[in-house]
C-alpha cells in the first residue's frame, strides 16, 4: 500500500497538485519556483535569439504598460 499517490499537471506558469495523503508544501513551493525560473529562462534565451537574428528589442516602457505596471 502507497503513502500517498500525487499528480502534478505542469503548466509554464503554475503547477497545480492533485494529492491522496500528506503533501508537503515546501516541496511543491520549491518545484514551482524552479518551473518559473525555467520559463523565465526559456523566454530569455528566446529574446536573446530575436535580437542576434536582427529583431528589434522591445522597449521596456512598452513591456512595463502592457503589464499594466506603468
């Protein structure tokens, strides 16, 4: 018999846990905050590539207001 069964649903922006059983948080918050750093670094190594292959950067003013932060 099994402690506990756990599926993880990976999504770049989240990870949810469908648990049975003792999950532990700190765990979970620790492998959510690497998925983020992942995609946070998937996306800048895209970035990086547009801007070698001649594309224009985007102008952080722009990134900033349609963030809704400006």
């Amino acid at each position: 018999m099994k402690d506990h069964d756990t599926t993880l649903h990976v999504h770049p922006s989240s990870i949810r846990s469908a648990s049975r059983g003792r999950r532990e948080d700190d765990d979970l918050d620790r492998l959510n905050s690497a998925a983020e750093d992942l995609a946070d670094l998937e996306a800048a190594r895209t970035a990086r590539a547009g801007i070698e292959a001649g594309e224009a950067p985007i102008p952080g003013e722009q990134v900033t207001a349609g963030l809704g932060l400006a």
